[in-house]
C-alpha cells in the first residue's frame, strides 16, 4: 500500500481511516548548520526517510500509518553560532508537540510516534517532556525512540555510535541517497575529517559546535559517504520506528 501523506488527503479520506489502529508519524528535524556541504534542512530530510521507512514496516505489521508534515524548528542552540540556524524554545516545542497529541487524540487516532533526526541535548528534552507530559494526562500514545541512547543506537553506524556525526558519514551518507542534489559534493569530497565526538563534547560541558571543535559545524569523515550506506541507515531507523510503536503498543504495555 501506497504510504499517505496526510497533508495530501482530503477530509472525507481522513474520515473514512481506521483511525484508531493508524499511527500518525511526525518527522522531527531542525533548519541547522550542516557543514560546508549539506543543506540546513538535513535533518529533516533524515527524519522524513526514517518517517517513511518506518511507515512501511508499521503497515506490514498490519496498523495503519499517515505521515504529519515535518517539524522543521526547534530548539538548536548547539549550532546557533552558524548562520541560517534558526532556534526555538525548547518549551515551545513541548506544547506544541502536546497540542498535536490533544488533537490527534480527539480524533481517535492510535499513536504519535515521532521520526526524530535532531539531537541537540535540549531539543531531545522537549520531546522527552511531551512523551511524559502526554502519558501524565493520558492523551494518546507519544513514542519517541531516542537514537541517541541505548538500544537504538547499537543499530546505527559505528560513526554514530562514536558520536562525530553530525554533518559526518552517518548524515553525508543519507542526504546523498534521499537527497543527492543538495549535497555540496565536491566540497564534501575534500573534507578533512574531524574525529571529535561532539558527544563526549557535550558531557565535558561544551555548550556549542565550536566548542565542541567543530568550527565549520561538522564532525565525523563526510569525504567516506556513500550511497550504499545512506540506504542501509535509513533501513535502520525506519526498523527502529517500527519497532518503538510495536512495543509501545504492546498488550499491557500502556497504562
């Protein structure tokens, strides 16, 4: 089955789903400084695919899914330094995200499972805090998979997993299998690598790219992306949505 785009539906379409077996899919990214050669967008770009991908595992498992239109702004102070970031309050983000569950769960819907591609530590909180927030007022299900943290990203890259990510391989890899023309690849081709885990970064207390040792708002070796590897990425965060909302929904699983 063709996977819908809710945006694209009309009413009396959305009308006649089986609503309360559909999960409703936001993709979660940030408008963000991406290195020399990827576009601000990147994240969304990665949380539309793993929306996607995710969507097409949901309804082979036998639910239902429709994909929300993207989230592109959100909190990201990390990169604020680098022109074309654009940043919101992270308790913006929460109430937002708890105003779409309220009405998601006024129309019957069965779960809204976020396809989150951002990881700036205070945008991964805002959407914590509307999974609990949405769970403390008994609203639909809010599933957040956070690929930052175990068991998620045991699936991801070893770049990945190494924290010298962001604008690195792991992304580089994706872009250019979703999205091959935003890519700046000459520019990406000549990229020295930057070994410095911006997460180990942020444990120590750095509070922006460029004290994390990212001067030009990348980390990782964007100069080794390939295709091959941005396909099997993608297959692995679609697998991990899936599999969030498979146990989320559980018998017994929910309160």
């Amino acid at each position: 089955m063709a996977i819908r785009d809710l945006a694209d539906m009309t009413w009396e379409e959305v009308r006649d789903l089986d609503r309360a077996r559909t999960i409703a899919i936001l993709p979660v990214g940030a408008v963000e400084a991406h290195g020399p050669h990827l576009p601000l967008a990147t994240d969304v770009v990665i949380a539309r695919a793993m929306a996607r991908a995710g969507a097409e595992r949901i309804e082979a498992r036998g639910l239902g899914a429709v994909l929300l239109p993207p989230l592109p702004y959100t909190a990201a102070p990390y990169a604020a330094g680098f022109e074309g970031t654009i940043s919101v309050r992270g308790e913006i983000v929460t109430s937002l995200l708890l105003d779409l569950a309220r009405e998601l769960t006024r129309q019957g819907y069965g779960a809204l499972a976020l396809a989150n591609a951002h990881l700036d530590p205070a945008h991964l909180d805002a959407l914590g805090e509307a999974e609990r927030r949405a769970r403390e007022e008994r609203l639909l299900p809010v599933i957040f998979p956070d690929v930052s943290k175990k068991p998620w990203a045991l699936r991801l890259t070893e770049e990945f997993q190494g924290g010298a990510c962001h604008a690195g391989r792991y992304e580089s890899s994706i872009v250019l299998a979703e999205r091959s023309d935003l890519v700046r690849d000459k520019i990406r081709k000549e990229l020295p690598p930057n070994p410095s885990s911006i997460s180990r970064a942020i444990r120590a207390g750095a509070k922006s790219f460029e004290e994390a040792e990212g001067k030009r708002a990348y980390f990782g070796w964007p100069a080794d992306a390939t295709v091959e590897e941005g396909r099997a990425s993608v297959d692995a965060l679609g697998a991990i949505l899936a599999d969030a909302v498979t146990s989320a929904l559980a018998p017994g699983k929910r309160a």
